[in-house]
C-alpha cells in the first residue's frame, strides 16, 4: 500500500480534510519533547487549526526522549499522519501538517540542543507524562537522586531527561545571547507550569546559579490543563485508517471529538493564535486543573483499577457496568465539594458529560493503559480530594474504595489468580511489599501506605483514611471488585 507522504496527499479522498495552508512555508517555531499520541492529537491539532486561521511560524518539530520508533513512523511520511476523531455518530477525518522534522535525543543530543537553541525556536512544550519529570509526586521537587538527574548533571551536554534538556537548551541560548523559549507542559500534573519551573531552576542551580537566577528571572512557565481521550494506536485502528483514507498511515492517532485547552497566558516569545481556535487563555489554570484532575482523571484511575478487577477491558465497558456507573456517581459526589468551579461551568453538569464521553462505544480505551503509573498518579487525582474532604470532616467512602482498588491491582494477581502485568516506575517496590503482605489487607494497606513519595507522612496517620481502606481492601480480596463497588 503507497504511504501517505507529501507526494500522495491529492490523493486522498475528498471527504479527508487536509492542511489548508502551504507547508513548504513551515518554520519550526515550536520544539515537542515527547511526541506520543496524546500531543499528536491535542496540541499538534490546536496548532494546525491556528496555523490555518493564522498563518505563523509556529511548525512543530518533534523530540522523542527515548525511542525512534515516531521519528521511524513519521519520517517517510514527511511528518504527516491522520487524526481520527470518533464519534458516536461516526468517524471524522483529518490529516494533520504542522509536524515537520522529529529528532531522536538519545540518538544526537547535540542536534537537539542545537535545536532548542535555534532563534527561531519560541516555544518548548512537553508531554512526557507525570514520571517524565523526575520528581517526587507528594512535593513536587526535583529528585537529585533520580537516575536520570544524576546522569545529565555529569553529561549536562548529553542530556537524558526532560528536565536535563530544556536546562542544557536554555543554557546554550544565553550564551549565545538569546532570550529563553516558553517551556509548555502539557501533562496532567497539579500547577503544571509552576512545577516545571521549580525543576528547571533547580536543576540548573546544581551546576551554575547564575543560569538558575536568569531563568528565574527571564524564563516563561505557563501553567495548561489540557483534556482529550486519546487511547493508544492499535493496529485494529491502523487498519481501519489505511481503509479510510486508501493510503497506508504509521502514525495514525484516535481520538474523541471534545477537546479543551486552558493556558495561562505568560509566554516569553510569542506564541500561536490558539485562542482563535478554542484554546482558553486565562489568568488562573487551577479551577480548570483541579476540575479536571479530581473529576476526570482520578474517575478515570478509579475506574480503571475497579473495572480492570471486575473483568473490564475498556472504560467504555466499565462505566456502562451499572455497578460501576453508581460508584462513579458517588465518587463524583465526594469530589465536587472540593473543586471551586470554573467560571460559567456547572459542575454536575461536567460530571454527567465526563460519563457520556467515558461511555462513547467508539473509543477503546484500555482500563489497563490507565492503570499505568499509579504512582505517579493517585497523589493528583485522589489523595488531595482525600486530605481536603478529611480536612472539611466529610466522608470519603468512594475515594478509599479507589485507593484500595489501586492497592488491590499493584498486588499483582487479578481475581482469577492470574498476573497483572503491573507498569509502574515503583513496581518492584510494590511487588516486595505485596509478597511479604500477601492477602492480608491491613499488612497490604500498611506496606503501601508506607510509600512517603506517594502518601507523604500524614495520610498514612489518618485513621479516617486507613480504616476504610483497609476495610474496602479486605472486600476487594473476599468478594471482589464488583461486590464492595456495590456496597459502598
Ligand atoms: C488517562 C488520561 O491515561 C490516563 O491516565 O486518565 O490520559 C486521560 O485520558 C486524559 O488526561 C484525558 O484528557
């Protein structure tokens, strides 16, 4: 099958929307860290539709940290690739243009701090995902131990980390005179661009304060809460691609069709017209990251751990469990008390269209995929809810049954007896602690509890917190998922 490239874009069928501007014109005013689905599918078409709207210097180049395979993928088709959104009503197609070159860092790291060097290059986004950041998930601060940190501070020139490449990019642009890019985090942490900001001076107070001090004085750290389902490409949906559009496409994305982008709106050096394409450019990102986090994330995580011991495949399949469907209910009905609104938006009402979209039989998203990385994830989604409903004296029932869900999961075994295949950047930890406690739950919640860089010290001290889950956990081992779902 001919690939889709430059060359065999007119050949695409009609109903398949193509860039609507000349791409010969591209300049690479943004460089991506971490070019997976999600930013493909998020802030990859935000830029295009800007791009069309508005035409700037705003092409994307793309830097994977670790693996070629995107660079393998997109490279023959000169960066393009199609977006499926998939709605219930039917599939939307598009191919998206704004990607040009994407550089391999572990492969040239000098081409890619060449790059972030570049005068033209005004913007730095990220999505890398939570462990992404080398820090610790209870505090927010940089790691000085992390594998990683230790190896950029002795290679600063061969950098392997995030955090290790926007410092050695932004310590080539002073020297050679230049003001710092916006360094753009995408990914669904809390105070996402105050955290990064944080890391990146203290990375680069490790070796030069005088660097720390300019960045903190001249750098741009954007706080964004950015939102679409974008499970990862199965080769199910490459071929149903390649079906659509009659060309073969390695680098297909699906996603839904919602899609919501709020960023503050501090950017060093200019950045792409996204407010004229739907983009929300605000002054305060929390209310929209704290709805976001607590209601869509730590549902989706509770969810997944629940529906994956309940037999479910995808989140689509476990919220349509009416079982589950109920748990989700209460669970939002915990977390709504403690997320001050966004202005305009009526949080019952987000809460009945986060169901519609987790229930859209289109998308496959995988209740394992979400599992992933639990460690890094539950402090975000659910143990701040826990700690602020335990400070308002309130009940917390539904977000202990999602922590002793998670808990029950990492324990490894589901409840016919076979393996999960448990991905974490702590799952060794979690196995050592799960084999000494075997099924029995207080030893199992007081392992895990243990874990200060997800819990911190105060909530394993919480009795209102330990003795429910602890309970919930119990159930989980006795009666299984779907039973305690339906008794809390
Ligand atoms: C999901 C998110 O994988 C996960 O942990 O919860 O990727 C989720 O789909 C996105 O944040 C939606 O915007």
């Amino acid at each position: 099958m001919t690939r889709l490239s430059n060359a065999t874009l007119a050949a695409l069928p009609g109903t398949v929307r193509r860039p609507a501007y000349d791409r010969s014109r591209l300049v690479p005013g943004i460089v991506h860290l971490g070019l997976g689905a999600f930013a493909r599918g998020h802030l990859c078409e935000y830029t295009e539709d800007a791009l069309e709207l508005e035409f700037g210097a705003w092409g994307i180049t793309g830097a994977s940290l670790q693996r070629p395979d995107q660079r393998d993928r997109l490279k023959p088709q000169d960066g393009l690739y199609t977006l499926l959104k998939r709605a219930p009503a039917g599939p939307e197609l598009r191919i998206i243009g704004c990607v040009g070159e994407v550089l391999v860092a572990p492969e040239d790291p000098a081409a890619l701090i060449a790059r972030l060097a570049a005068p033209e290059t005004r913007i730095v986004s990220l999505t890398v995902t939570e462990k992404g950041y080398c820090h610790d998930p209870a505090t927010g601060r940089l790691r000085a131990d992390h594998p990683d940190i230790v190896h950029d501070l002795a290679h600063p020139l061969a950098p392997r980390s995030s955090i290790g490449i926007l410092v050695a990019g932004l310590k080539a642009r002073r020297a050679a005179g230049l003001g710092p890019f916006t360094a753009l985090s995408c990914d669904n942490l809390p105070h996402n661009g105050g955290v990064l900001r944080g890391l990146v001076r203290d990375f680069a107070a490790l070796s030069d304060d005088t660097l720390a001090r300019w960045i903190e004085a001249e750098g741009a750290f954007p706080a964004t809460m950015v939102d679409r389902i974008v499970p990862a490409t199965t080769d199910a949906d490459i071929a149903e691609v390649e079906g659509l559009i009659g060309l073969a496409d390695a680098a297909a994305v699906i996603g839904e069709p919602f899609r919501q982008w709020a960023i503050q709106d501090v950017f060093a050096a200019g950045r792409p017209a996204w407010e004229r394409v739907g983009a929300q450019m605000v002054t305060e990102v929390a209310p929209f990251e704290f709805m976001k986090l607590r209601m869509l994330n730590g549902a989706h995580s509770s969810l997944a751990y629940l529906g994956y011991l309940a037999g479910h495949e995808t989140v689509a399949e476990a919220s349509g469990d009416p079982v589950l469907a109920r748990f989700l209910q209460g669970l939002w009905a915990e977390i709504i008390p403690t997320v001050p609104a966004p202005q305009g938006v009526v949080l019952d009402d987000y809460a009945a269209a986060l169901l519609a979209r987790f229930r859209n039989p289109a998308i496959r998203h995988r209740t394992w995929q979400i599992a992933m990385d639990g460690s890094q994830k539950l402090p975000q989604r659910l143990l701040g809810t826990i700690r602020d409903r335990l400070k308002a004296g309130a009940p917390i029932d539904h977000l202990a049954l999602g922590v002793a869900a998670w808990m029950r999961y990492v324990s490894g075994t589901d409840e016919k007896g076979a393996a999960i295949d448990v991905r974490d950047p702590l799952a060794a930890e979690f196995a050592t602690r799960a084999k000494s406690a075997g099924r029995n739950a207080q030893a199992l919640s007081q392992g895990l509890l243990g874990i200060e860089a997800i819990f911190g010290t105060d909530l394993p001290r919480a009795e209102r917190f330990t003795a429910p889950l602890e309970r919930h956990l119990a159930a989980l081992f006795d009666k299984g998922a779907k039973a305690t779902a339906a008794s809390v």
